[in-house]
C-alpha cells in the first residue's frame, strides 16, 4: 500500500491549503450573504420620512392646572397634564422602595417645571391608551387588562411592567415644549 | 403505501404527459387509490373540508384584493366600497370573513381527532408537527388579514399583539419596530400585513402538500389506532372517502352559507365598523374567538414576559406530545382514564375561550388560572405519567375482525 501511503503523506499538506480555501470561500460567502440579507431586513425599519416626523413643538399655555392635553408624536399620543399641587404632593410622598419600576417624581419632570407631566400615553403593558384621573392611585387606569398608574404616571398595579415612558423633551420657554 | 389500483390511463395525451411529468399517477395515487383503513368514521373527514376551506380563502381573498386599498386612508373605505358597490362584494367579503372561522373549526375539530385517536403517536410524528407548522402559519395569517379593514378592532388587536413581541429580552423593542416600520402600527404596518396576508396561504398550502406527503407514506390512522395488517383491512379513497367527504362538504356548506346569509357579523365584533383611530382605545379589546384560549392564557399570568412565554408555550408544547405521551395504543377507544380526561382537557380550552372573552376580573381570574394551570399539568405531567401506568384494555386483532364483530 505504498501508494495509499505516499498519498495520505501528500494530503496532509493539501488539507492546510484546502481548509484556508474552504474558509476563505465559506467566509466570503457569509459576508456575501450577509450583505444581501441586510437590506431584506433593514427596509422594514422606519423609512426616512418616518424619522423626520419624530419630533414636534406644542404650545401649552392655554393648558390650565388641572388639565391634560394629547397630542400625537410618532403616531401615539403624549399625554402633557398640568398637575395641581395635590397631585404633586401626592406623587412626591410615595415611598419609592414599594414601586415595581423605582423612579422618584423628579426623575420624571424637568426642574423648574415639576407641575408638568409630560409622557407616553401608552401602557406598557401592551399598547393601549389608558384612560386619565382613574384608578386607586388617581393616575391612569388601562382599560386593556387593568394596569393602574399613579399621578407620576409610575406603574402601580396590574400586568404592565413599567412606569409610563417619559420621551425626550425639552421647555423651549415656559409655554413650549418640544418632543423629541 | 402501495397502490391497489395502478394507474392505467387510456387517454393517449394523459399517457404521454404522465410518461415525461407523472402528474395524473400522483393524483390518482392520493385521490382514487389511496388504500385507507376501512374503519374510517366521519371524524376523518376534517381534514379534506380544512383543505376545501384553504380553497374558499385563497379564491374569495384574490378577488377582495382587487377592491381592497392597502392604505391607512383609504383601507376603510374601500371595505366598505367592497360591501356596498362591489357587485356580489358582500358575499365575498362575508364568505371570506366567516371562512377563517370556520376553517378553524375545521380545523379545531381535525386537531382534537388526532388527539383522542392518539394520531400524533409514531409513525406520524413528523405529520403531526407539519400540523401544527400549518396551525401557527394559519394563526399568522389569520391576524394579519384581520389588521386589514382597518376598524378598531383591527388597529388594537395588531397592536396588542405587536406589543407582545416587545416583552422578548433586549432584542424585543427593535423587533417591535422591525414589525411596526415605525414607532406604532401604522401605514407601514398595514402596507406589509397586506403583502404577508397575501402570501402565508400559499405557503400554507405548500406545507399542506407536505402534510398529505407525509400522510401518504405510514397511511391514516383509525378510530382504533392499530396497524393495517394487509389489504383486507383497506378500502380504495375512491369512491369510498370521496363520496363520504362529498356528504360532509353539502353539510359544511350548508352550515357555513346559513352563517353567511343569516348572521355574518356573528362572530365579527361592532367596534370594527368603526374606523381606527391611534387615540381612543376601545374600552373591551377581544381577539378572534380562535385566538380566545391563548389570549386568556396570556392574562391569567400577571407578569408581562411570563405571560407571552405561557401563551406561546400553551401551542409549542404540542410539538412535544408525541414523546410526552409514551403509551403505545393510539386510541382513546382503549385508554379508559386517557378517554375521561381528554374530555376534561376539551372542556378545560372551551372554559379558556370564555376567560379569553370576559375582562380578567373576579371569578373569571380564577377560573383562567386554574384553567391554565390544568392545560400544562394536562400535558407535562398527567400525560406522561398516564401512559406508563394506566391499564388499556385489549386491542382487536386487526381491522377487519374488529369490523366484521361489529357488523356480525
Ligand atoms: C390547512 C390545514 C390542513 C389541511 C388542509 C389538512 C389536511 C389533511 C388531510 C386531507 C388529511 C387526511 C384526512 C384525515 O385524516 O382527516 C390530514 C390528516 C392529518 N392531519 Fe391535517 N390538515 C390540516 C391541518 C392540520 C393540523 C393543524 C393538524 C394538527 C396539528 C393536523 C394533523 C393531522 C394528522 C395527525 C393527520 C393524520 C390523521 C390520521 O391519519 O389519523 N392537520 N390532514
Ligand atoms: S395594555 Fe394596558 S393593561 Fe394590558
């Protein structure tokens, strides 16, 4: 079997040359592969037009203490309350050790603007729109499957695992706030 | 499985065409001389009026979407256009809306069948998940064709359900958009609902050729679920099975148009004859009642991501059956303990449907729980258990003995 021998003794170099091509072709293939996936992919992700509308202004000086408007942002609707002191106080006693998703109420509004409640209206939960001034805490209640919020909006009770999103914002002046 | 009758055509073109693409003997093996066992009952029609059904959808959806606009403004109207301009647009849309159901029903009833008469068991184990491949693809398309007119229902239903998807760790957010091509349902989401709604029932159908593939080659079950022994235990499909199912379609379309004519928004709910709108929230979101059992599980788990792995859990843990159930008779007919709580289990999903529709408060929470907490217990624990210690009464020789008995 001195042939078999002489063969196997020439395989072992041609293994190392032929394991580099079948890497370097499977490798280029990958990457091949990769790059036309992507596009297949990233085309269902928000198109440019899409992204342009992500951010709005709102002029809230005719929103007086005690009311809440809703505007809509990136197809959901921004709840912005004007809170009346009760309300503050009452989200600023909470104990924020017996919170699910912990956040102080200060860690939710903009200094200097603490009466102003401006976030997310959409469960956490799964998407629905709670409904506002209800529930145990006084907050949101969500009609979906009964996740209640209290007057910072934090989540209290029910499936929901989070407090209500606040967006990013800015006051442009004491009458304007800028979403996102 | 051999055929009982070979395949002889006198036609000399059917002759030449079969000689270069064998088409027609294919065909007559699956529809004229499929040997089936002879015990068949009219349970084992479920799954010819599932494939009539597919037919139904693919043929009266074609023709909706010619009428229908796939957009935000205008996807409303034109179903309405399609209800009150379209000549015959009502009785397309309501044979197509009322179709879904009740190819669920079909197919309800097709996938209890394999459960009592343990067809999931080996050698169709592969046929059996080709089943439940078809069952998620129905459910996928199902949902998506109803975000397409558009109501409230529509519109909260797709965002409940896009929702869920946003409960999986770290990557759920971006998938979510990925679903949404935005940051909510909305004209994008539409737009790629409609082109999936259009394609996942050709696919079903595809997965379904593979399903009566792999029917074809251990044969069907029967209502005893022991092996055919040899052609004494056969009879041809046809005429035999195609005059039965025959009997069986007049009965399901007799049911299905007395729906269709007399109480077509039956099973549809109101709130979807009222155009989506982002802001307002219906104030009692429901799924399709086909969707009830699953939902209600989702809602008796108060945590959010626990309650998406339980719902999707309750339908993967079908897949398993056939390896959680180790007892080596097929049919419940010999299981007496199997039998009585596989009636339990029927009763124990009809209760979830009802959860499923009711708000999740007082009692219907409780009942929910326990339902739930009895589906997995069904499957993970009774099941296995079950198959190694109860005591089956004996199995007849083989069909035709069983057969003849009975007739003696
Ligand atoms: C589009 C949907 C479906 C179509 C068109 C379809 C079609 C069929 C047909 C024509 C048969 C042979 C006749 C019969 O035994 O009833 C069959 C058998 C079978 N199907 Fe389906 N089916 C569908 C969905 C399903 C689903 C969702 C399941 C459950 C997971 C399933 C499980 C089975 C099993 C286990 C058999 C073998 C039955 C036996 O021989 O006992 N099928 N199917
Ligand atoms: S979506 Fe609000 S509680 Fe479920």
């Amino acid at each position: 079997m001195s042939t078999t021998d002489s063969t196997s003794e020439h395989h072992g170099e041609g293994v190392k040359r032929r394991d580099f091509l079948f890497i370097a072709a499977g490798g280029f293939g990958a990457v091949g592969a990769a790059t036309v996936v992507w596009p297949l992919v990233d085309n269902l992700n928000p198109s440019a037009d899409v992204l342009a509308l992500s951010s709005i202004e709102v002029d809230i000086s005719k929103v007086q203490v005690g009311q809440s408007i809703r505007v809509k942002w990136r197809g959901k609707p921004v709840f912005i309350r004007h809170r009346t002191d009760e309300e503050v106080a009452k989200a600023k006693a909470v104990d924020i050790k017996e919170l699910k998703d912990p956040q102080t109420d200060a860690d939710r509004t903009k200094p200097g603007h603490e009466a102003w409640l401006v976030m997310v209206g959409v469960c956490t939960h799964l998407g629905c729109i709670p409904l506002g001034e209800q529930g145990e805490f006084g907050g949101w209640f969500c009609p979906c499957h009964g996740s209640e919020y209290d007057t910072s909006g934090r989540i209290r009770k029910g499936p929901a695992p989070l407090n209500l999103e606040v967006p990013e914002y800015a006051f442009l002046n004491d009458t304007r706030v800028r979403i996102g | 499985m051999t055929s009982t009758r070979p395949f002889e055509p006198k036609n000399g073109f059917v002759k030449w065409f079969d000689r270069q693409l064998p088409l027609f003997s294919v065909m007559h093996g699956a529809l004229v001389a499929y040997p089936t066992p002879k015990n068949l009952n009219y349970w084992w029609s479920f799954g010819s009026l599932a494939g009539l059904m597919l037919g139904v959808q693919i043929i009266t959806g074609i023709i909706l979407a010619m009428h229908y606009t796939p957009h935000t403004a205008m996807a409303f109207a034109s179903v309405e256009h399609i209800m009150r301009d379209v000549n015959y647009g009502w009785l397309l849309r309501y044979v197509h809306a009322n179709g879904a159901s009740f190819f669920f029903i079909v197919v309800y009833i097709h996938i209890f069948r394999g459960l009592y008469y343990g067809s999931y068991k080996a050698p169709r184990e592969l046929l059996w998940m080709l089943g439940l491949v078809i069952y998620l693809l129905m459910m996928a398309t199902a949902f998506m064709g109803y975000v397409l007119p558009w109501g409230q229902m529509s519109f909260w239903g797709a965002t409940v359900i896009t929702n869920l998807f946003g409960a999986i760790p770290f990557v759920g957010e971006d998938i979510r958009t990925l679903l949404w091509g935005g940051f909510s349902v909305d004209n994008p989401t539409l737009n790629r609902f409609f082109s999936l709604h259009y394609l996942l029932p050709f696919v079903i159908a595809g997965v379904a050729i593979l399903h009566i593939w792999a029917l074809h080659i251990p044969g069907s079950n029967n209502p005893l679920g022991i092996d055919v022994k040899g052609p004494q235990d056969q009879i041809d499909f046809h005429p035999y099975h195609t005059a039965k199912d025959a009997f069986m379609v007049s009965l399901l379309l007799l049911i299905f148009f007395a729906v269709v004519c007399f109480a077509p928004n039956y099973m549809g709910h109101p709130d979807n004859y009222i155009q989506a709108d982002p802001l307002v929230t219906p104030p009692h979101i429901v799924p399709e009642w086909y969707y009830l059992p699953f939902y209600a599980i989702l809602r008796s788990i108060p945590d959010k991501l626990m309650g998406v792995v339980a719902m999707f859990a309750a339908i993967l843990i079908l897949f398993a059956l056939p390896w959680l159930d180790k007892s080596k008779v097929r049919s419940g007919t010999f299981r007496p303990i199997f039998k009585q709580f596989f009636w339990v289990l029927v009763i124990d999903v009809i209760a979830l449907g009802f959860v499923g529709a009711n708000p999740p408060e007082g009692a219907w929470l409780i009942i929910g729980r326990v339902a739930t907490a009895y589906y997995f217990f069904h499957f993970l624990i009774l099941l296995p258990v079950l198959s190694r210690v109860e005591k089956t009464r004996p199995l007849p020789e083989s069909i035709s003995q069983a057969v003849l008995a009975k007739h003696a």
